[in-house]
C-alpha cells in the first residue's frame, strides 16, 4: 500500500485530531511538561506534526533526554485489546549520527503494582525494519492504530517481550529508535535515540524509574542494532545511566556481510530497505545512491519508500541487490559506501557493562560469523563480561522465541544486583529452551498475561 492510499484512510478514520502541546523553548531547567490526556483515536507521525515534530527551535534549546512534550496512550495488543498498564508517549531532544539535534519519541509504561523505588526499568528496542512512520512503536502499539491491518506486524508480536518485563514489576521504555526519518538499520543514530530515551525515562517522575535505576537493555534483529550501538555508546554519550546488562540477539553487527548475504535471496526486499533507510541519515551515501542506482532500483526505491517490515519483506524477494548500484562488491571500496559501513559496524568500543549475546547458527537474515566477529572483538578487551550462545535448533525468527526468555532471564539476574560471571564464555546449545529458567520464565509470563485478559493488572500477580 502507498503512502498516499494510507494517508487518506487514516484520515477518514480518525475525524477530530487530538494533539498535545508543544511545550515553548527552554532549557532543560523549565518546567516539566504538562501530560496531555491520551487521544481518542492515535494519530500516526505523518498526521501528529505537534507532538513528533516539534519547531527546530524548540529542540535545539533543550538537552539531550529532556522531554519537550508528554501525553497518556492507550496500549493494546495488535491494536485491539487493551492491556491494563499506565502509559504515555514523550517527545524529547536527541541527536543524529553528526550530533544534530533532532526530536524523537518513545513510549513509556509502568504496571499497576507496587515497586521498590526507583523501578527497575527494561529499555526493549523492537525491530521496526522499516520507512515510514506509521510503523513506528509508538503508534502500533496503541489502541485502535491500524497494525493489525495496514500497518506493522512485528512491533506488536515482540511487545510480549516487553510485557514479560511488566509482569516482573520492571518499567518499559520502548523508543522509535529509527528517528523522525525512519532512518532503518541506522545504528549509531538509533544507539543516541535510545540512550536519550532512557535519559527522558528516568527523568519522568509518573514512570518511578528514577536517574539511579538499575536499567537494561533489549534488542533482537533490528532491535539489535540500536541496542548493540546504544551499549557501544554509553561510555562516551550517556556515562550517568545505570545500565547493567546488554542482551542482544540476531544481532546486525556490519550491515555489509548482511547485504552480500541477502543478494539473490528471499530476504533481499527487506535489506533493500534497510539500504533506503540508511539514505536518510547518510547524505553523502544518499547522494551516491541517487547517481548509481538503476531504474528497476529507482522504482523499487518509490514504492518501498513508505512500507512497513511484513510489505518491504515480500515484495519482490531474489533481487540482485550489489549489481543495481554497480558490479558485485566493487562499489564497497567507494567512500560514501566505505564511510557509512564503517560508521555502521559493531565493534568499534567495547561496552563497559556485562553482555548477553545469541544468535541462530542457521541464521538466513544477518550472519553468524559476523557475530563471532564481533564477540572475538569484545572478548580481546581485558575485563568484559559476556555470554555468547549459538543455538542450533532454529533461524532468525525461531531464535527470538526460544532465546529471548534466556535473555530476560539474565537479565533479571543483573537487575537484581547478582554479578554477571567475569570473562567470555562461548556456547553452541540444542535449543536456548532449555536454559535453566527460561521455560518457567516463558510459563510466568503467559500465566500472567492470560490473567490480565480476566482483569488482572501486568505485574500485580
């Protein structure tokens, strides 16, 4: 679907637009941010130019992770059932990949029940894999967006991740880590959005994670990448966050081995839009590709443009990805290429923090071997804490099922204070599902899930 055919149905069914205020232009010291009540019907980014973009002004005068706006949501499950948690949506400043000011937003949530303060607090970086707005988590994850019809599908399949952290009392900050442009796979800009997002987090006294909260970190697939960056990063650009533990699976450690991956291959039509997003944070590599790229590209380019993850996946899969800009592998040597690559890889800073990493050994989207990599890269650091499992009973999307309960699992560990064991240790497992825990885990999780559906509050039971 176009993006002008979205448009005007959301245009037809929304009617009156609610919107929140923009808070005027200050310094991180004015006021916070009145919360405006939630909307009736959600607005997606392309329809809410208050709330999601906010003069430039405006942004340039606040710090990084102050917010400039606040609302209450309604969130639901695939955008039709509610599920009984408090949450809102904050508008804050952040910075691009060349320390830009821009504004992002994130969406925030708190269970019902009571927690020793400050809350513990799980950021979950959701894999959005695509160019338009309205796939952004903070629309898809609320009630009545259009997800289950129009919109994206794999935002609110991963929110049961997100949920599994509700049900242990945690708070959830689920950032739209791919930026006003939806720049996907864009990964230093996502790492900035999302240590920001925390920042803005901790800042927001209804979410009761306050600035000393232990907080972890989340990612698989796309999710990944601003998870992976945002580790990378936090030395240097948020050092005040009490991040404990990194857990990251099917990782998108360099996005080159990815696309010479996909070439020819049914997963070709979602690099390929991986590619159209990293345009939109790279000028220089947007450029080039302008010059290069031939008409069936260019074609392709216009229509994928404005599609969500499950559309950019299956259309037109086998494409020959490297021979529409030029002959196979010569235009990596080129330097707009060459930069953006380089800018993009993993592995440039070890993380001071205690890592979980897993990954499918018959991984079919992003390569293994760039993982090992990147594992050999950070264990060569004297003193980094990391696990690493290969799982040998699944692909790319089985791994996330049978893994992330793992991860949540060691990651309960670090925010509860238990030390992660010191040094690196590499494994090769059946199936992540026998991971001492996870499956009970998995059981809690569900059980309280399937209470919330006959009114039990997440993270009360």
């Amino acid at each position: 679907m176009k993006s002008p055919t979205v448009l005007r149905w959301f245009a037809l069914v929304t009617g009156v637009i609610l919107t929140a205020s923009v808070v005027a232009a200050g310094s991180v010291a004015a006021e916070p941010a009145p919360i405006a009540p939630a909307p009736v019907i959600p607005l997606p980014p392309e329809l809410d130019p208050g709330f999601y973009r906010p003069p430039a002004e405006v942004v340039a005068a606040t710090a990084p992770g102050a917010i400039i706006a606040a609302r209450q949501v309604n969130i639901a499950d695939f955008g039709i059932l509610p599920v009984d948690v408090d949450a809102w949506q904050v508008s804050y400043r952040s910075n691009n990949s060349r320390d830009e000011a821009i504004p992002a937003v994130a969406t925030l949530i708190k269970p019902r029940g009571q927690a020793v303060e400050p809350r513990k607090l799980l950021s979950v970086q959701m894999a959005e894999d695509s160019t338009a707005g309205y796939c952004a988590p903070s629309y898809a994850l609320q009630h009545l967006s259009v997800a289950p019809l129009a919109g994206q599908i794999v935002v609110p399949a991963e929110f049961l991740f997100a949920q599994a952290a509700l049900a242990q009392g945690w708070a959830v900050v689920v950032p739209d880590h791919q930026g006003p442009n939806s720049a996907y796979a864009a990964g230093p800009l996502a790492g900035r959005i999302t240590l920001d997002g925390i920042r803005a987090a901790t800042n927001f006294a209804p979410l009761e994670a306050g600035p000393t909260a232990p907080v972890g970190l989340y990612g698989y697939s796309g999710g990944s990448i601003a998870t992976g960056h945002a580790a990378e990063l936090h030395a240097s650009y948020a050092p005040e966050l009490n991040i404990v533990g990194v857990a990251e699976g099917g990782v998108g450690a360099d996005l080159g081995a990815a696309l010479l991956m996909a070439n020819h291959q049914l997963t070709s039509g979602l690099v390929f839009a991986a590619v159209l997003g990293l345009t939109r944070e790279y000028p220089d590599f947007a450029a080039y590709l302008d010059q290069r790229l031939h008409p069936l590209g260019k074609g392709l380019a216009a229509i994928k443009s404005s599609l969500c993850v499950q559309y950019q996946s299956a259309l037109l899969p086998f494409l020959d990805l490297t021979g529409m800009i030029g002959s196979e592998g010569e235009q990596f040597g080129d330097p707009p290429v060459a930069e953006m690559l380089a800018d993009t890889k993993m592995g440039k800073t070890t993380p001071g923090v205690p890592m979980f990493i897993w990954h499918s050994a018959w991984d079919e989207i992003l390569p293994l071997s760039s993982t090992n990599e990147l594992v050999d890269t950070y264990c060569r650091t004297p003193g980094t804490s990391l696990t690493y499992t290969r799982d040998h009973a699944s692909e790319h999307i089985v791994a996330e099922v049978v893994g992330g309960p793992a991860a949540l699992v060691w990651l309960r560990d670090r925010l509860n204070g238990i030390p992660a064991a010191p040094g690196c240790t590499t494994s090769d497992a059946g199936t992540m599902a026998a991971t001492p825990g996870a499956l009970d885990f998995l059981g809690e999780t569900l059980s309280a899930k399937f209470a919330s559906w006959f009114g039990t509050p997440l993270g009360t039971a």
